[in-house]
C-alpha cells in the first residue's frame, strides 16, 4: 500500500531501543533534520550521551503499554529498535508489537516504524530466506519472533493504525561510511550486495516518517 501524504514539518519523534545501534543513528538522523526526540531505554544512566539538543532521554518499557502511552503522548510518530537477547525472540517481539500498537492507538500517536530481519524476506514467491535447506537452526528460531510479530501487526492493528515494518539486509554495518542512498522493494530481497549502513538505515527510515509511502508490510533497504 502507498500513501501520497507528505509533510516536512518539524515533527516529535519516539524512538524505543534509542540505546542501541539503529536506535542511536535513528536519533542522529531526526535531530539533524530539525525534528524532536524523546529517546527511551530501559537505563538512561547507561546512555546520557544521547542526551543534547533536541533530544529527550528516558526509561520505558517496549513491551509494557501503559509505559508506551504515557511516553508517546503528543509524538507525531514512533520507531521501534528495541530487541532483548535474553528473552525467547517471539515472546519479545510480540509483546513489543501488542504493547506498541495498544500504547501508541491510547495516546494517538497513528505511525509506527518497526525493525524487521532479512532472513523473513522471500527470495522468491513463498520462500524466504529462513527457508533455506541447512539456514542454521538458531538463526531460524530467532528469526521466527520477527514472522510473530508481523503476523500480530497484520492481524491486530485497527485501520486507523498506520506501521511498517522495515527490514535491513544480512549485512547491517556499523562501520560503513553513509550513502545518503538507498533502494527498497516490499518483502523482498534486494539484488547486489546485501548491505546498509546505520546511517543510511536511519535515512530510510525518517524519510518514511516525513513522507510515508509505504504502509502494513516488509519494507527491504539496501544500498
């Protein structure tokens, strides 16, 4: 589904997970396009360098609604970049996904931007990488909580709930110096060489925030 809305104006942004890679150049991005950002982690003693000008840094709860509501009151969007490795991959992401759709709908906030994996991309009609013959029997279980929480999304969410899931390729990288580019395609892989930087990811993704075009599916960047 496309959405023709477009609207530059300086917006108030949530970002859960703001600790985290992506959620840090997802901060860097909305700040130097003049946008407002209230940062949430579960420790902020751990991350007061997010801290600055334009930035509110916060303790909240991805997967507790009443954390969600209260944080995300008078934001005009959300980003979810939140993951915990110590909690079995579906029971995370689903009730991130459930807590995020309740807590964002109670406190009006209709757009959500949510991280998704490459390995439930398809690489042709009704076969996803995951599927793959010998793909690594952990990798798939984790994996399996990104397929759970698109499913609940797409089963869950009202109308008048605008997501999207956006999904980087295998190769996220850290080091890589930004583009300022990059291509999409909707559930699929993407041809060449399977790589983002952080900072192009977080392009991608506030360019979706100021100009949705996208909405209710597996949205694949690569550069």
């Amino acid at each position: 589904m496309d959405i023709d809305t477009s609207d530059n104006s300086s917006k108030d942004i949530v970002v859960f997970g703001a600790g985290g890679r992506v959620g840090r150049a997802a901060v860097a991005e909305a700040v130097a396009r003049g946008h407002r950002v209230t940062a949430v982690v579960r420790d902020p003693a751990a991350h007061r360098d997010l801290e600055g000008a334009g930035v509110a840094l916060v303790r909240g709860d991805a997967t507790d609604a009443a954390s969600v509501a209260a944080l995300a009151a008078g934001h005009d969007a959300a980003v979810n970049a939140a993951v915990r490795l110590d909690v079995p991959s579906a029971d995370f992401f689903t009730a991130a996904a459930r807590a995020l759709v309740t807590g964002l709908t109670e406190a009006g906030v209709g757009r959500l931007l949510t991280l998704g994996i490459a390995t439930t991309l398809e690489t042709s009609p009704g076969v996803r990488l995951m599927d793959a013959p010998g793909f690594p029997e952990e990798w798939r279980t984790f994996s399996q909580g990104h397929v759970a929480e698109f499913e609940l999304l797409t089963a869950e969410a009202g109308p008048g709930f605008d997501w999207l899931m956006v999904v980087p390729p295998m190769d996220l990288n850290a080091e890589a110096e930004r583009t300022g580019g990059y291509r999409t395609a909707v559930g699929a892989v993407i041809d060449g060489p399977g790589r983002i930087a952080h900072a192009d990811l977080a392009l991608a993704l506030l360019d979706e925030i100021e100009r949705p075009r996208h909405s209710r599916v597996q949205l694949a960047v690569s550069v």
